[in-house]
C-alpha cells in the first residue's frame, strides 16, 4: 500500500493507494467517533462495490446506512444534496455519525458538502471510484454543488478524514471515464512537474492499458502534488488557483454544452489546450510544445479541441468563474511547458485563444 500524507495543522490525513481497500475497512473502523456510518453513492456505483463495504463494516459492529442517488453531473444539484439531507434526518443520524462517499467526484463533492453542514459539521470519508476523483477531487477539501449559472459555485471547503483511493475499482470503469480521469494526472504535468510530463509520455500506453504498477505510480504521483500546493494554501488564496489549470475554459465548456454533455475531464482536457494557445498568444510556449500537449492527450483519449460556442457565450461563462477578482477573469496559464502561473488575458487574446483551438 502507498500512503501520502496531506499534513494540513488542523486537519492532517492520509491518503491510502492500493488494489483490495474496500475490504481492509480497519483503516475506517479506527477513525470512527461511534461506531455508526451513512454511506452515499448513486445508482451506478452501488451495485458494484455497495453491498462488500457495508457487509465488512457491519461484520465490524457497524451500522450502515445507505443513501443512494442519481448518477450524474446534471444531479450535481441542491434538489439532490437534499436526498442525502432526508436520508440523513430519517435515520436519525448524529454528529458523530460519519459519512462515506462512495463513488466518483459528483458523489464525493455532494457528501462533503452534506457533512460540512448537516448539523453544521459531521465526519467524513472518501473512497473514490473513478480515476479523477482519485487523483483530483477526493484529495483537497473542495465541496460543492453546481447551479444553472456556473459550475461548483456553492460549496465549503471541509476535509476528509481519509481517501482510500481502491485501484480495483478502476477495472469496472468505463473507457471514456478512464481517459477523463488521465486529464487531471496531464494537468500535474503541466502545472509544475516536466519530469512527469516526460515519464507520461513514456507510460502513456502501460497507463492506458491500465497496468497497475504504472497506475499506482501516476496516481501516487498526483496525490502527492495535490497535497503538498493544498498544505501550503488550502483555501485557494495563492498557488492552489494552479490546480485550475484549463478549468476555467473547461468550465465554460460544461455550462455552455449542459452539464453532463462532456465529461469534466474531457472538457479540462480542451480548455488545458485553450490554456495553451493562450499562453502562445503571449509567447510563453511554441507550436512544437502545443503540439507535445495535443498527442499526450489524444494517447490519452481526450479531445484537444473545443466546441464552438460562440465567442461571446465564452465569455459570458467565463465571467462567472470563482477566479473573477474585481471583475478580472484570473487565467492558468502556461509560463513554459511544465511550468504555469496565475494571469490576466486582454478580450483579444482570449479570442485568439478560442478560435485556435474550437471546432
């Protein structure tokens, strides 16, 4: 097993990578305050791995409770983080009552959200499913959930106690969730990580063939850049905004198309291009390093290129984007490749940018 660490002074904990976790509920069991649990997952996940956890827990002493919901970004909404609410208050949970998420980043979002407020704070736990949500979003303390207007713009930050991050899970995942998930480990790369890049270029195609060695290496990896740009700036004031990179081009995509339309990770994989051409805009990078970016993550299987939704609806989506700091989109872009920074682009150069890179 591989462990990292997120050694945050208030809230520290460890984020376990192996194949066969789900079964080794000791590391749960030992960090529960009663011996109580509410696991959330949707109607996806449950059927696969719902029904070992809550037998291994409840073998434990434990009792389960299960809530499950919807699957989908489009359920990524506040009519749904009340399911969870009304299983919450039909069982009667507690505050030491912990809750579980069990499944990808949609279902880990919402339980952290859940537990941040239900009676104003409870523990929780991730075991996250997919490929991104293990080397993205159960990692952090971000939580939130979407509104028509922009995406995860309602949300606290509130930290897991642990991830159990079960690499077996990924052998019943979809290809084209697999390949979204490849976006965000492209994305350390890219952030601050050359040598990475290069060893994903190398590793491409073991990654793709979901060989567990290279896996368990990529996602370590990534853990660990998550969690040391988390334990320098948790609440996002500085450089955990780099984390963002080809988000808020990303973003746009996802709202501009109707959430669930593309998956997040297909769209960050486009808006990381739109990033790149931006960046060129500025003479930061060359054509040979967009074209280095472009056929790792067609290797990858994610798009490169954009839909095009206008200029204008562009815009106007980007406009809402969490990073707005007196009305100035602030931009992820790319100093060099392996090396990116937190900017500003003129109305042009965003225009350039988009009729570079969409269809």
């Amino acid at each position: 097993m591989r462990t990292v660490k997120l050694d945050l002074d208030h809230a520290p904990y460890d984020i376990h990578i192996a194949r066969g976790l789900l079964a080794q509920v000791e590391h749960i069991v030992s960090l529960l305050p009663q011996p109580r649990v509410a696991i959330v997952t949707n109607t996806t996940v449950a059927p696969l791995y719902l029904a070992p956890l809550q037998s291994a827990l409840e073998a434990r002493g434990v009792k389960v409770e299960a809530i499950v919901l919807p699957d989908g970004e489009v359920y990524k909404t506040g009519e749904t983080l009340n399911l969870i609410f009304d299983g919450l208050l039909q069982a009667r949970a507690e505050r030491k009552t912990t809750l579980i998420a069990l499944g990808g980043g949609v279902i880990g979002d919402m339980t952290g959200f859940a537990a941040a407020v239900y009676q104003r704070g409870v523990p929780f736990i991730q075991i996250p499913t997919t490929l991104l949500a293990q080397v993205d979003s159960s990692v952090g303390g971000k939580t939130a959930i979407n509104h028509p207007l922009g995406k995860n713009m309602i949300g606290s930050f509130y930290q897991p106690q642990l991830v159990l991050a079960d690499l077996a899970t990924l052998d019943t995942l979809p290809p084209r969730e697999f390949s979204a998930g490849m976006a965000e480990i492209i994305k350390y790369g890219l952030i601050d990580d050359l040598a990475f890049f290069e060893w994903l270029e190398a590793n491409i195609d073991a990654l793709m063939a979901r060989d567990t060695d290279a896996l368990a290496q990529a996602v370590e990896h990534s853990c660990q850049n998550k969690a040391r740009i988390v334990a320098a700036d948790e609440k996002e004031n500085g450089q955990r905004a780099l984390l963002n990179l080809g988000h808020t081009f990303g973003h746009a995509i996802e709202a501009g198309l109707g959430y669930g339309e593309w998956l997040h990770g297909e769209a960050v994989a486009a808006g990381m291009v739109l990033a790149a051409y931006a960046s060129r805009e500025l003479g930061k990078v060359s054509d040979a390093d967009i074209a280095r970016i472009k056929a790792l993550l067609v290797k990858a299987g994610l798009p490169v290129v954009s839909p095009q939704l206008g200029n204008e609806r562009y815009l106007d989506l980007m406009a809402q984007d969490k990073k707005v700091d007196a009305g100035k989109i602030k931009f992820i872009l790319m100093e060099k490749l392996g090396q990116s920074y937190i900017g500003e682009l003129t109305r042009e150069q965003v225009v350039a940018a988009l009729e570079a890179g969409c269809a």
